[in-house]
C-alpha cells in the first residue's frame, strides 16, 4: 500500500518554501504571493509552488484559505 502524503514527513524543500512564508510573514505582516515565491526559489512557473502548498496544507503545516490571496498561515506544531 501506497502512503498517503499526509503520512509522510515533509521533505527539505517543503520546509524550505515554509520557513520563506515564515519569514516573509514576520517581515511584511502578510504571507507572499505564488509569483514571490517562484521568483525566491527561481522556479520558472508556479506549478511547483502549488505542489509544495498542497503538500504543506494535507501534511498540516499550513493552513489556506482557497480562493483569496495571500492567505498562507504556517500552523504552529507542539511536540507532545
């Protein structure tokens, strides 16, 4: 049986594109756009952001509201 990607860790990348909101968030007060991302990562079409979002928000690190911008909010995760 196949796992399922909320099952699985998040892969380095993944944390990568959620310390960049993080980061994004506590320097402007907002979360970045798709094309901020991209451009950061120097990704050449926001396919791939879109893919990691996915991932970020089934592996519940990341929270969005579909069809609003900018709207990314990274869940805090306790250990316990």
């Amino acid at each position: 049986m196949t796992p399922r990607c909320e099952d699985l860790p998040a892969t380095a990348r993944q944390l990568q594109v959620l310390a960049f909101i993080r980061q994004h968030i506590a320097e402007h007060g907002y979360a970045p756009a798709y094309r901020e991302i991209v451009a950061h990562f120097k990704w050449s079409t926001p396919n791939a952001v879109t893919g990691h979002i996915t991932a970020l928000v089934r592996k519940g690190l990341l929270r969005q509201t579909r069809g609003l911008a900018r709207t990314l909010v990274p869940v805090e995760v306790t250990n316990g």
